[in-house]
C-alpha cells in the first residue's frame, strides 16, 4: 500500500545548496566549544573590528566555506536576511 504520491527526480542544471550541512557543523562545533575556544585566544591578530569576538568571525567564515562561497565578502549577501 502506498501513501501519498511517488516523487520523481527531475534533472536540472540549477545548484542546490541546503542548509542542512550549516546546521550539521554548526551543532559539531557547538559541542566540542570551537567559539569559546577562539574567543579566548590571545595571540590572534587584532583585527578591524574588535567588537565582534574571533569565534563569531571563525564560524561566519566556516559557514561561508560550507556553502561553497570562499570570499568572506559573500557575507553581505546574509546582511538583509535575518
């Protein structure tokens, strides 16, 4: 007995990027404290911005990396998506 309707792939030329490998890292590094870790580093260059601490900027830029975009510039894509 089957329910619902059987979903056939389509080929596409189209990139998909799901978020799912974010989340997947994202929880990694939260369980072995990768941010507190950065944060607390001293011998780190400083910086333009020393508001924003170093484990923010490492994991914005590790989930730049994920997504495929290498240029930290890509960020401001995300500026006007909250």
């Amino acid at each position: 007995m089957s329910i619902g309707k059987t979903i056939e792939p389509k080929k596409s030329s189209g990139r998909y990027i799901t978020p799912l490998g974010l989340s997947i890292v994202g929880n990694m590094l939260s369980r072995n404290k990768f941010v507190q870790h950065c944060d607390q580093r001293r011998d780190l260059p400083k910086h333009s911005e020393p508001q924003i601490p170093n484990g923010d900027i490492m994991l914005t830029m590790i989930g730049l990396l994920i997504q495929g975009k290498p240029q930290f510039d890509s960020v401001n894509e995300m500026k006007s998506n909250p």
